[in-house]
C-alpha cells in the first residue's frame, strides 16, 4: 500500500482478525481482577485516565490479573471474528509500566463450530509466540510464519500482569460451506477479500471500508486527509474470487463535512486494464447509495476512486462468484486446513 513511511511492521496494516469490529470476543480467562479481559479486543487505541481509582485499584483500559504468590502463569482464551491465517501479533502493554508481563506467549487452534471454553482448553495448540520478553507501555511486536488457518488464539502472561489489547493481523479465510457463492459481497474481508493497495489512509485504515456492519462514526470508516493538488484518492480490492458485480454500495454514513463529492467504481482480471463498472457519480454526505450495474465482465480486483479526497463508511460490491472464483474460495480453505 501507498502509505507515510512508518517503522511498523508491514503485516499490520492487515485485518485485526481478533478485533471486536468483526465479532472477536475473550471467552475465557485465568483472572480478571483488577481489569476485564474484554478490553483485549477493543478496537480503539487504549486509553488511560491516571490517578482514577476503583474498588479493585487503578482503572486500566485492559485485562490485568492480581500479583502471583505461587508459580504459574494466565491465560487468556481469544475467539477470532475472522477466522484466518495469522500474519503476527502485538501484544500491547500500553500505560502498563510497573505491572506488564516480562514474556508472553501465543498460540493458536482451528476448531470448528463454536465450542465453549473447556473445549478449548482441551483442544490442541500450536505455538505461534514462544515465551518472547515483553517491554511496558509498548507495541510489542511478533511475527509469525504459519500458513494455517486459525479460529481461536491463547494469549499467555508470564507470569502476571496486564496487557491492553492483543491485535492478531492476517488474511481471512472463510468457510466455503458457510457461504452462500452464487450472492455475497464480493469485496468483504469475512468472504477473504483484501486490500491491495491506496493512496492515503492519513485519519484511518481502508480495511474499514470492507468490514462487517455499519460504521457506527467516522472513525470506524477510511478517511484521507485533505488533497491540496490535483489528483484524487483511491483504494484497491482483491475480491473474495473472480465474479461478477451486479449491485455496488457507497456508504458516507456519519461523513457530513468530509465526504467525497463524487466517486466511481472500476474492475479488471488480473492484470488488465481497469473496465468501469460505476462512472463517476456525485454523492451526498451521510448516505447509503446503492447502485445497479450494468452487466459487466468478470474482474478479480476492484478500485474505488473519490473526488478529490474524503471519507467513505462502507464498500459493497454485491455479486456471483464465477466458476474460477468459486475454486479459488474452495482452494484456499482446503489449502489452509489441510
């Protein structure tokens, strides 16, 4: 992607595949006294407020367990929204400086349907962070090299302390079996679309724009910041598998003073020329648009390009799966889980 140098690891502009934005949730946890487990999968950045106490200490805005006086470690059990192949990790200590974990471990299991707790306690794990030191009030970052696909992750803390979120970043991999190939959104993250590339992503990452459900403000949309020449701004789409796109959704929910003017939608196969598929159309802030096109070729990539710069909450391409997408679909989870 086209982005401001960062010293962050490439992988994290993935998905967050643990994110509560896509139906991540902490089912299960060791200890949760002084903070609730649940804080691990926010979303948002943490947040600290210093010198707030409660009856159980400092409020932190993450999971942090009581001090250890016998040996052993906690544990936390993750279930991912998006199911996927893990790219890496961020154990993030954020404002935990006298109470962080000195080593943490991750590891990972795929287990089908949606088993509770013990279950999962008894399933077999794969080790994807191996007891690696950990720093305070820092993103610490792991990657990882697995290509198997995952659906629940164990953070481990050794032996105690607190940790504000834990990003797992990869590539959705969906279950062919739970997807409906001939009607869906081509350009979900849930289907196994992923982001290819774009302009600017200065207030927020494009990966939002294909996430599920509604944004429920502006930042849990794309937004760039503001153009002072020219050109315009546009982000990329590899499609869950080629198909063909019959309805596209322009959403600028929530986008009132920053949203584009106008925009289009564009596809190609591979590495061909760019058809459109949505001519350059005006938009109107805080609106869902729904379009219907055109019958139009197969495309395995999709561009959206707004004029000149803005904000967009969501990004439907609604469509069928052709006979080469419905393998590419079906490969890659055979591929994953084999």
């Amino acid at each position: 992607m086209e982005e401001s140098v960062s010293d962050r690891p490439e992988w994290t502009v993935q998905p967050d595949l643990a994110s509560r934005r896509f139906g991540g949730t902490v089912l299960w946890a060791t200890d949760e006294l002084f903070a609730e487990k649940e804080n691990l999968v926010n979303p948002w950045r943490p947040v600290h407020q210093a010198e707030t106490f409660g009856p159980k200490g400092q409020v932190y805005d993450g999971w942090e367990t009581r001090r250890h006086r016998e040996p052993g470690d906690d544990h936390a059990i993750l279930r991912l929204g998006l199911g996927g192949v893990v790219s890496g990790v961020v154990v993030d200590t954020a404002f935990f400086k006298g109470n962080y974990p000195p080593f943490v471990s991750v590891a990972a299991t795929a287990v089908a349907g949606y088993p509770g707790a013990d279950e999962l306690r008894e399933a077999e794990w794969e080790v994807l962070v191996d007891h690696e030191p950990a720093a305070g009030d820092t993103e610490n970052f792991y990657r990882v090299t697995s290509s198997r696909r995952y659906t629940h992750v164990r953070l481990t803390q050794h032996p105690d302390g607190g940790v504000a979120r834990l990003r797992v970043h990869g590539s959705p991999v969906p279950d062919p079996a739970l997807l409906d190939l001939r009607a869906l959104d081509l350009a979900a993250l849930e289907n196994g679309a992923y982001v290819t590339g774009c302009s600017n992503m200065f207030y927020s990452s494009p990966n939002n724009l294909f996430s599920p459900g509604l944004a429920a403000h502006q930042a849990e949309g794309w937004e760039t910041s503001r153009r002072r020449d020219d050109g315009n701004d546009w982000v990329t789409v590899r499609l869950a598998g080629a198909g063909i796109v019959r309805f596209a959704e322009l959403d600028t929910s929530n986008l009132k003073g920053n949203a584009p003017g106008w925009a289009a939608v564009s596809g190609r196969s591979g590495e061909g020329e760019w058809v459109p598929l949505l001519p350059r159309t005006r938009l109107q802030p805080d609106t869902r648009h729904r379009f219907a096109l055109a019958a139009g070729p197969e495309i395995t990539e999709a561009r959206l390009d707004i004029y000149p710069d803005g904000g967009m909450a969501r990004l439907r391409l609604h469509g069928e799966l052709t006979g080469p997408g419905r393998e590419t679909v079906t490969a890659r989870f055979a591929e994953t889980t084999g």
